[in-house]
C-alpha cells in the first residue's frame, strides 16, 4: 500500500483561500500576519493535517538543530529575572546548549519584533512574563516549542507559581495583625500575572470584613513606587500588598521621604523574594518565589519538547511560601489619614 503524500504549504493555501506566501509567512513570522488570517491558516493546516518542521518552512528539509533556546524577558535590570536567567543557563548548559538571552523593554511591540528574528536561529522558546497578547502567543507557539513563565495559554506548555496560594498567604498574615484597609499596588497593565494577583486579592477577601482597594498600574521599578507612595497616603490603608518587591521597596523609599514610618503607620508586603529584600530598611516581608527552578524548568521543558516529548497540557504550578520580616507589624491607632476619596485609582 502506498503512502498518501504529505500535505503542504500548497494545500494548506488552497484549503485556507490564501497565497502560499502567506502560509509561509504566517509560520515563519508571525507578526506580519494578522490575527484572523493566521488562524484560518492554523485551521485549515489542522484540517489537512499539515505539520511544519520544527525549523519551519523557511529551513531546508533535513537541517540539523540549532541547539540553542531562546530566553526572552521583558526587563534585563529588573532584579526578579536574574534567578531565572541562572536556572535557565544551567538547565541549557546541563543538555549543551546555546542559552539566547533577549531583553524587550516591557514592550509587547519589541518582544514581537524580536521573537520574529529569533525563529529561524533557536530550537524553542522560553518566554518569561510576557507582555504580548494570547493571539500573538498562540501564533508563535504554532511555529516553534514555547514554555511560557508566568503565563498560562492552551497552547503552550506553561510554568507559573501558585498565585492564589501566595495571595491568601499574605492576607491572612495581615489581617492576623489586625488589619481591615489592605491596598494592592497594581503592576504594568499588561500584565497576566497583575490581573491574577488582583482577581485572588478580591476572591480571599470576599466576604470578610476587609475594605480593599487598588491603585495604579505602575512599572515594576523603584522608581515607579517611589512615585506612588504619595497616592498611598491618600487610600487610609493601613497595610499594603504590592505586584512585586522593586514596587513595594520603591514604596517603602517613598513614604519615608514623606515622613511615614514603615510599618507603625503601614505594613507593606511584595512579591517574588529578591536578593535586595533583607538589605533595605526595614527588611521587607514576601512572597517567595521559585525562580531558579522556574528558570531551570522552563528551559528543560522546552529543551524536551523540541526533541520530540509531549506535554500534558496542564500548568505546572510552582509552591510558593511567605517570609515574614519587619516591613508588617500588627496594627495601631497610628495610621496613614483616611483621604475621603474611596476607592482611589
């Protein structure tokens, strides 16, 4: 019996009405295709059962591996990446290969932009915190291996920590030193993790006696919280939770150029355990995150998915714990002044 002929970017054309540039380029980059395009392309490749090769369609048949991932994060000075860059490195250098490391500026337009370039030179990619949007994901994760961190898609294998859990943590450690006024300190608007972090701060507090507000975005920088800690005066809070420790350290800064003392007039709490947490003053209490083993696995996943291993389609969710230190203190009568504007943004 002969072996029907497998189907290509010809057929996929046809199938889809469009020009077989068009499917390649849709393959190889993903940005110069719009959105709805793209996935008639997808759908119809799926239908004939059209598969790429792992290069994709620009590589000539037969070439070997690059041996190389490629590891984008949106900011290279923001402290938080630097545990996931050494846990990626080693995870890279563990199976010989090549880590790329490409920083985007918090830019959804850069990362784009930049992963489009990296395509034809890497194997997979790791892609931390991204700022691009679901459909740009998913066309990139059509055309290549892609572990996503702090992120969660269908479409792609996905590492991320235990939001919900280190949310809960955090509350339930101030409210059991007294406090009701919790402010959430919002992060850059584009942002998954911000919007989980958010959603589970309003879910832990429901229906217990907490007044909780939010107020930003903010980049997540020193600099960012160092600008918002006179609209923190003006919440009333009496404790805060910021999206990440340069916010809450920026804060912390902030509030003591204004006179404040950090934690007899506010407690403040942030998030991922940064080298820098235990140097300032007061030490700033957090939740802690995995993120060398985020790096590791993340790479090591990737790694195993372009050699040919299949994932179970669930987020591998990653514990995290609280390290209380002296940034949160029970509550007293010595509070920020209540600002009369509820529910400040």
């Amino acid at each position: 019996m002969t072996t029907p002929p497998r189907p290509t970017i010809y057929d996929v054309a046809r199938e889809a009405s469009v020009a077989a540039s068009t499917v390649s380029r849709a393959y190889a980059r993903p940005g110069r295709v719009n959105a709805e395009t793209a996935q008639r392309i997808f759908r119809a490749a799926e239908l004939i059962g059209y598969r790429p090769s792992r290069a994709g369609d620009t590589q000539p048949a037969g070439r070997v591996a690059h041996k190389a991932v490629g590891l984008v994060i949106a900011d290279v000075t923001n402290p938080f990446y630097g545990d996931i860059i050494k846990g990626a490195y080693q995870a890279a250098r563990e199976a010989d290969y090549h880590l790329i490391l490409t920083h985007t500026n918090e830019s959804p337009e850069v990362e784009r932009s930049s992963i489009e370039r990296e395509l034809g030179h890497v194997d997979g990619l790791v892609i931390a915190s991204s700022r691009m949007t679901d459909s740009a994901l998913r066309m990139v994760a059509k055309q290549k291996p892609v572990v996503l961190l702090n992120r969660i898609i269908p479409e792609a294998s996905c590492v991320v920590t235990d939001i919900h859990r280190g949310v809960r943590l955090a509350t339930e450690h101030l409210a059991a030193l007294g406090h009701r006024r919790i402010l959430y300190v919002a992060g850059p608007e584009t942002s998954w993790s911000d919007g989980m972090r958010w959603r589970a701060l309003q879910e832990t507090t429901a229906g217990l006696e907490l007044d909780v507000r939010r107020i930003g975005p903010y980049e997540p920088t020193v600099l960012a919280g160092l600008s918002a800690a006179r609209r923190v005066t003006r919440t009333g809070a009496t404790a805060l939770l910021a999206y990440n420790d340069p916010l809450a350290i920026g804060v912390m800064k902030g509030l003591g150029k204004l006179g404040l003392s950090v934690p007899a007039q506010i407690s403040v709490v942030g998030f991922d355990n940064i080298m820098f947490d235990e140097l300032v003053e007061p030490a700033l209490t957090t939740i802690a995150s995995p993120l060398y083993r985020m790096g590791f696995t993340g790479v090591q996943n990737c790694i195993a998915i372009a050699q040919g291993a299949h994932t179970s389609g669930a987020p591998l969710v990653l514990p995290v714990r609280l390290i209380s230190r002296r940034s949160t203190a029970a509550t007293s009568g010595n509070h920020l002044p209540p600002a009369g504007s509820r529910g400040v943004q």
